[in-house]
C-alpha cells in the first residue's frame, strides 16, 4: 500500500512539473507591430510577450496593452477577442512571425525582436 501511495506521488508531482515546464515553454519575447484598420503606418512597435495555450492566444505589449484571443469553432485561426468581437490569424509573414486581424487594428508579430534585442 506504502508503495502504491509513493508512486502516487511521484506521479503527480512529474505531472505538475510536467505541465509548468510545458506552459511555459510556449511563452516568447517577440517583436510586435500595431497598425490601426486600413493603416499602413504602425501607432506602435515594440518588444511584446507573445503566448499559445490550448489553441488560445495572449499578446501583451510593452505599454501594458493586452489581448486575449479564444479560438472559435472548428476552422483554425477563427478567434474571439476579450470583448466578444471577431478576431483572425492571417498568414503573410512566413516564418518570420504571424499577423493577427482584430476589429479595430492588426498586430504584426515577429518572432525576431531586432531592433529591440537586449544585451
């Protein structure tokens, strides 16, 4: 019974260990770009934190700006933003990043964070 008990254990410890090592690892510096709808010209540019759990999508900027983006229905990039409206991944960058289409602006994430890369 001591054993069952301890392996027990064992395994809920690895598991937890397990899944915050997993969380984590899917949480990047990025470098993100804000362009207002219909605008060529970005408001904003700067180091973000980019996150991707279980198909849901967090990006935070450096002023503090958070979007929070839940995946809708079966067709992948279809999302929801934080206050119910419409959002979409599109490609366009490659592997250079992602751009994310939300009802007021875009968000250009790149995965390489020149020229903001701190030493």
């Amino acid at each position: 019974m001591k054993f069952a008990n301890l392996f027990l254990a064992i395994a809920v410890v690895s598991a937890f260990f397990g899944f915050v090592t997993t969380v984590k690892a899917d949480t990047i510096k990025a470098r993100c770009d804000v362009y207002p709808k219909g605008e060529d010209r970005a408001t904003s540019s700067g180091l973000c934190t980019f996150s991707q759990r279980q198909g849901a999508v967090s990006i935070q900027l450096e002023n503090g700006q958070c979007y929070d983006l839940l995946p809708v229905g079966d067709r992948l990039g279809n999302y929801q933003d934080q206050n119910g409206r419409p959002a979409y991944r599109q490609a366009g960058l490659s592997d250079n990043g992602q751009i994310y289409r939300l009802a007021n602006e875009s968000i250009y994430v790149y995965w390489d964070t020149e020229p903001y890369r701190q030493n």
